[in-house]
C-alpha cells in the first residue's frame, strides 16, 4: 500500500509513519503540512492508496480539501 499524510502536526507525521513501517503495512510516499498543498493529480501520479488527512487545519481543512 502507497499512504500519504496531510497533516500540520509533524508528530502525526512521524507516528503515523512509525506505525506504517513498524507493521509493514506500506510505504508512505507522500506528506504535506497542509490541505492546500495537496493536489488530486500528485496523489494519482504517486498511486496513493491510502490519504489520511486532518480535518482541523489552519489554511485549508480536510473537509475543504476534499471538496477541493
């Protein structure tokens, strides 16, 4: 499984991918700070599987981002 992570808290990052490795579920081939900073085509160019994205971020949210 290819994971990305939008997320503005770099420990998610970290704990997320963490438990991605540790599991062998995947590989995480992508992160962003931000929902306005991930585009559709980067997530189809990279074959995300997997998006875990946080819904409370500062410029745009997850629910936005979605929406997007």
């Amino acid at each position: 499984m290819r994971f990305f992570i939008t997320d503005d808290d770099s420990a998610i990052h970290s704990i997320l991918s963490q438990i991605i490795e540790d599991e062998d579920l995947g590989e995480v081939v992508g992160e962003a700070e931000d929902g306005c900073l991930l585009e559709g085509h980067i997530l189809n160019l990279k074959q995300i599987d997997i998006l875990f994205i946080d819904l409370l971020m500062p410029i745009r949210d997850g629910i936005e981002t979605i929406r997007h």
